[in-house]
C-alpha cells in the first residue's frame, strides 16, 4: 500500500515538456504548433491587408498571400511534429 499511484506528479524534471504547454506523448502537438505559428500568420496577413487599403492593385495583395500561406503551414508542420527535436 505504501507504492506511489499513478495519479502522483513525476519528480523527475525529465519527464516534463519545455513551454507553457504540456508536450503530449508521442503525438502531434497541434494546440502549440498553433500558438506559434499564429503570430506569423496574422502579421502576413495584415500585410496583405494593408498592401490592398493602400490603393495599390489588388493583384499585389494576392501574389504575396500564397507565400504566407505556404511558410505558415510549413511552419506548422514542423512545430506539431517536433521535427528538430532530436537536433537541440
């Protein structure tokens, strides 16, 4: 009876994730991958919004949205898959 219980807090530092955010196991951590890679996203497209209230053509606007989008997705798949993990 006296066996720690699973329900108990790991006292090793180890075992817990670096961030705010506890890392999940062995999956895709999506929710942080999105919180890092929103920032990004909505300064591109603010970009692209003041390209277009600016008066310039709106071909401008949309030629840059596409680069954005990419870099951002990019961005997302390496944070939620932990791609440099094992590089750090």
């Amino acid at each position: 009876m006296d066996t720690p219980s699973s329900t108990s807090t790991p006292s090793s530092a180890g075992e817990s994730g670096p961030g705010p955010l506890p890392e999940e196991e062995g999956g895709k951590n999506r929710k942080r991958a999105a919180l890092a890679t929103a920032p990004f996203l909505a300064l591109g497209l603010a970009d692209v919004v003041l390209i277009l209230l600016q008066g310039l053509e709106p071909l401008w606007g949309f030629a840059i949205l596409p680069p954005i989008l990419f870099c951002s997705v990019l961005s997302w798949i390496v944070f939620s898959t932990d791609f440099l993990e094992d590089r750090t």
